[in-house]
C-alpha cells in the first residue's frame, strides 16, 4: 500500500472571507496591491531614523516613527509628492529604476526589494481587486482560486522516500500531500478536512504546534512572513484572504506580526522539535520547488548522520509503520 497520503481540496471557495475579514478593520484589503503597498512601505521607512541613513536629525517630536515621507524622497531621488503618491498606489507605472532607488534608501534585502516590485506593478480590476487589468485581472482570480492538485512526480517522491518526514506544500501554504513518516513527526493530516490542512493554519490554531517546536514564536513568525509574499504574489486569492482573514480573527499574536509586513520565502533552515514520544530533536527542514511549478514544493525534514536526533527519528519512523502494519 502507497505511504503517501493526498489531500482532497475543498471544493469551492469559501464564502466567509467578507464576514471573517470585516471583523478586523482593515484586513478585507489587506491582501490587495494598493494597502499592501502602503503598508509594507509605511513599515519600512517606520523601522529606519536619520542617522541609520545619514541624514541630519534635528531634533524636536517626531509626529510618526522612522523616516519621514520627504526624507525618504530625498534618499530616494525623487519628489515628496511622486513619492507619496507612490506610497499611496497612485502611480500607474513605476520604473524599475525608481523602484530600485526606493529599495536602496529603504535598505531592502533582496527578498524585500522583488516583494516592492511586485506591489507596486500590480493594477487594479474594474472590480476593485488587485491583480492585472479587466479581464486579466479576473482571470487571475480565478486561476487563484482555481483548486490544486498535487503532481504525479511528487507522489512518486514521497513513495520513494518512507524514512524522511516529507510534505507537498502549495500555494498559501496548503499540505497537498504528504507521507507516513510524516505523519509521526507533525501528525495526521488525513484526520483534518481539507480546509483545515494548512501549515499556518494549524501552527496559529492547534495548540499542539505551540508545544511540538521548540521555538514557536519563529516558527510562527516564518509562517506570516511567507503569507506577506504568498499575498504580493497572488492579491486577487480568494481563499487567501479567506485564510489571512481567519488567522487575523482567531490570533492576537498573528494579527499583531501581520501589522509589521514581515517577508521572507520557505527556504531551509533548522527546527528543533519536542516530540511527545522520543523528546528533542533537531532536524534541518529543507524547501525544494520544480522549476516549471513553483506553486508547489517538496519539505523534508532530516537529522545530521549518527546524532541523537537521527535515532530518535528513526525510532518514531519506525513505530509509525508497525502501527500501520497492525491489523485493524
């Protein structure tokens, strides 16, 4: 019997997202270009004072934190109003060069500085959205909330790989798949409904997640910033909003970071976990995409070789399949 387990996605959008998002002010547009725009900038130039760029402080209150909107256009080479204006999404088409002095006065890394591009080049619908221009923009809509289905070759990998815990993740950060192994280490997603199998959603809404990493701030932190690029990446995402919406509602703490417009991709990294079964264990967790379909990525988890860590895992590999094994 394959050891891979996929999920079913939900059939249709959900219908909540203006009920869930209007319970918070401002967090129904929050997904969408234009505020996304004005509030990652606003957060930028918040985090930055004059002398940490090396223009003169004159003293008295500052009425806002951080940068001012002139010094910032001062930095920037450009002209307070073009700059506000910018801030505010009313320019129909900024130049690449623009964008670019705007990421350098900002000291944008470069994760930063493409998630900048990407708001500032999206245009409105007719419908209001985000996301292209007329039809297109409702096209992108659709392909956004059109259901994913896992690829045939991920299977395949998860198949040929039973001793290391491995998950497909897709857009907004939905399990699509995943296998026995798995399944020991973070659990069983085939006991969840399909709307509910989301890395996010469960690191912010089961109780469990907060005891099983070590460090479940940063964890959590990773989740929200990668949904800022999920957000910039697909504004028009019904079910990302949806999704953002519902975690802004439920969590104070993801409410609370989503404010500060963190980004940062799924890449690799070490978790240190606190399995219920075999104790702590410190693994490298790695984000590996296709080349032709970056919506959907292949996480592993590993030990180093002859370490604690790989023999606890082993043991939890291992008793996850006689479990599976036993008669039912």
């Amino acid at each position: 019997m394959s050891a891979n387990r996929t999920s079913r996605p939900d059939p249709t959008p959900g219908t909540a997202v203006s009920a869930v998002t209007s319970a918070v002010p401002g967090i129904a547009t929050s997904v969408g270009a234009a505020s996304g725009l004005a509030e990652f900038l606003r957060t930028r130039r918040s985090r930055l004072r004059p002398e940490d760029v090396d223009l003169p402080d004159f003293g008295g209150r500052r009425r806002v934190a951080g940068l001012r909107r002139e010094e910032l256009a001062q930095l920037a080479g450009v002209s307070v109003d073009y700059y506000t204006r910018l801030e505010q999404g009313r320019v129909g088409n900024p130049s690449d060069a623009v964008l670019d002095a705007v990421a350098r006065a900002l000291r944008l890394d470069p994760e930063e500085a493409g998630h900048l591009h990407r708001l500032a080049r999206t245009r409105p619908t007719r419908a209001g959205g985000a996301g292209g221009t007329g039809g297109a923009g409702r096209s992108q809509a659709r392909g956004a909330a059109a259901l994913q289905k896992v690829r045939p070759s991920m299977v395949r990998l998860l198949d040929a790989m039973p001793d290391v815990p491995a998950v497909v993740m897709g857009r907004r950060m939905d399990i699509l798949a995943w296998n026995s192994a798995a399944v020991a280490l973070l659990g069983d997603y085939g006991t969840l409904a399909p709307a509910e199998r989301n890395i996010a959603r469960i690191t912010f809404l089961d109780p469990a997640s907060r005891t099983l990493y070590d460090d479940w701030v940063a964890c959590a932190r990773e989740n929200v910033a990668f949904l800022h690029l999920e957000a910039g990446r697909r504004p028009d995402d019904p079910r990302l909003a949806e999704l953002i919406g519902e975690l802004s509602v439920r969590s104070q703490e993801f409410r609370q970071w989503w404010a500060e417009h963190p980004v940062r991709d799924k890449t690799s990294g070490h978790k240190v976990f606190h399995h219920p079964l075999v104790g702590r264990m410190e693994l490298v967790y790695d984000t590996l995409r296709s080349a032709d379909d970056p919506d959907q990525a292949l996480v592993t988890y590993t030990a180093d070789p002859g370490s604690p860590s790989e023999d606890a895992l082993r043991m939890l590999i291992s008793w996850e399949a006689d479990r599976i094994a036993r008669p039912r």
